[in-house]
C-alpha cells in the first residue's frame, strides 16, 4: 500500500484531511499561487485555536489575494466539500467498471443531482486534453461497437446496431500502449477516417480492422500496412491479426455500463469513455498514484455549467 492509498479513507470523511490531500497531490510539498506560479504564500489560521481557515484559504504575498485548492481545477465554483471529492476521485479511480452517481450519492450522502454533477466533473478531468495528443504510431486495433439503448425489432440489421437506440463508439487500441474512445457523428468512411487521420500517423504504424468497408480507403494509407479479420466468417485470430484486445475493451465498456451506469445519454457517452478510457491508460498504476494522476489532471480545466 502506497502513502495516498493509506491517506484517503481519512481524505473521504474528514474535511481538512481531504484539503491537505488535495493540496499535496496538486502542489507537492512546495504549495504556489494558482495565479501567479509565486510560492510566497501562506495558510489562513483562525485566531484563538490557529486551526485552518474554515474554507482552507491560502493568501498569495504577490497576487495580495486569497486562494484555495480549488482554484482553477474542476471542483472551482463547487460548494460540494471537499471530502466527497477526494471519495469521488478515488472511486472513479479504483474500480474497474467505474463508478455511477447513484454510488456516489449513497456513500457521501450529497444528493443525486450534485453526485451526477460531481462526476460529469470528474469524468471532463480524466479525458484527455483539449490539445490533439500526439499522434499513435506502432500496431493499431481500431474497432467499432455499439452500446445503450435495447433493439427495436429483432433481426439481421439490429446486429450492427441499426434501427436501435443504440450508440456507435469507436476505439484505437495501440498495442502495448494506449487507447483513445469516440463517439463518432455516424458510421461513416469519412467520419472513421477522419477520426483514425487525427490520431494516427499512417507512415510509422500498421492497421488491424475487421473487414468493414469503412476502413477499406484510410488503410491504403498506412505504411505498415492493413490487415483485416473477417468476423463475418467468424475468424477471429490468423497468427497477430486480430482485434481482441480493442474487443477486450469494449466489453469493459459495456459491462460497467449495463451493470453501472444503465441508460447514459449520448450528450455524456464521449465522458464515460473517457473515465474508462482513463482507466485503461493507467492499467499499470497502483490506485493511489491513478488518484494522484486524476487530480493533477483536474488543474486548468474548468467546466462551465451551474452546480444544482
Ligand atoms: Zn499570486
């Protein structure tokens, strides 16, 4: 058990153990300025028993303005204390399937409302930042699946999602690397194209597909070549080609989605993939530095919309 793991479950239930929680794993032992990066600052105490300040200030020697942890991170603007963050961030972090608001909203207590809030919030965190990441290179599994919503007619066409409520998600897998999830505006040659141009440079990686014709054109372009598994004849392996491992993570998706998150609006669905996405990307992390990681990457982003 590392430092942070032995830390949160006082972080989850006691206000000022989560405060220096998240101070430690935002600043490290040298707090700064969320303003102006100075470290000339200092805590806030009450006069008589010097305690904390009760809303945990810090005042910035150069800014002469006050701060406090939450300060340009996603949990700015939230009156939600700070204790049902860190229970939130540790477990969006430590469970495999993820986890749902109604959870959140049993173990702390907040109303259910501020615990879709909270995890909207946590969820825009863990995905990756706004900036175009760089682009994948090696073996790439790329796939396509189709998750929520319950057929409308059994039969032939349902089983590639059409004439369903059903979303389409798309995910590049690097083998031994990362994964990337997107809700693509439809399944289109030209939208997966476009997405697998964004995020994968054709000239140092090889492709892995199945044989729709979605992925016919955009293969031709990459240099390591394009292998395709033929699902339709249920081939699933033919020596390395084969999409098992993006496969594997699709169906991470869906069991924590059907046993977790039951109906999830197509609005939030590039959200959840992101968390699971996140997951997956730091599969070789121990909890506690997966939580580290997560509020660290909480910093710089802000999510306007009104807390309930
Ligand atoms: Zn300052």
């Amino acid at each position: 058990m590392n430092e942070q793991t032995k830390e949160l479950p006082k972080a989850c239930s006691d206000e000022t153990a989560a405060a220096e929680f998240l101070e430690r794993q935002r600043w490290g032992p040298d707090p700064y300025c969320p303003r102006c990066e100075s470290r000339r600052v200092h805590q806030l105490r009450q006069r008589g028993n010097g305690a904390r300040s009760k809303r945990f200030l810090w005042y910035c020697e150069i800014c002469q303005r006050q701060f406090t942890v939450r300060i340009g991170t996603v949990l700015e603007d939230s009156r939600i204390a700070l204790r049902h963050w860190c229970y939130a961030f540790w477990a969006a972090c430590a469970s495999k399937k993820g986890v749902s608001a109604l959870q959140i909203h049993r173990m702390t207590g907040v109303s259910y409302k501020s615990a879709l809030f909270l995890m909207h919030r946590i969820r825009f965190a863990l995905a990756d930042d706004p900036i175009t990441p760089a682009r994948m290179e090696g073996t790439i599994e790329v796939d396509e699946a189709y998750i929520g919503g319950k057929p409308r007619h059994k039969g032939p066409r349902s089983k590639r999602g059409m004439g369903t409520d059903k979303q389409p998600i798309i995910a590049l897998l690097q083998r031994g690397g990362d994964v990337r999830a997107y809700v693509p505006v439809g399944v289109t040659a030209r939208n997966i194209g476009r997405i697998i141009h964004e995020n994968i440079n054709p000239a140092r990686a090889r492709l892995i597909t199945d044989e729709s014709w979605a992925y016919t054109k955009i293969g031709r372009r990459f240099f390591g070549g394009h292998d395709t598994v033929n699902h339709g004849r249920k081939e699933y392996v033919r020596g390395d080609v084969t999409t098992n491992r993006v496969e594997g993570f699709f169906s991470l998706i869906k069991r924590g989605m059907y046993g977790t998150f039951h109906a999830v609006s197509r609005k939030h669905l590039h959200r959840y993939l992101a968390e699971f996405a996140y997951r997956y990307n730091t599969r070789k992390m121990n909890d506690g530095d997966r939580v580290t990681l997560a509020v660290k990457s909480a910093v710089g982003k802000r999510l306007r919309y009104r807390e309930p």
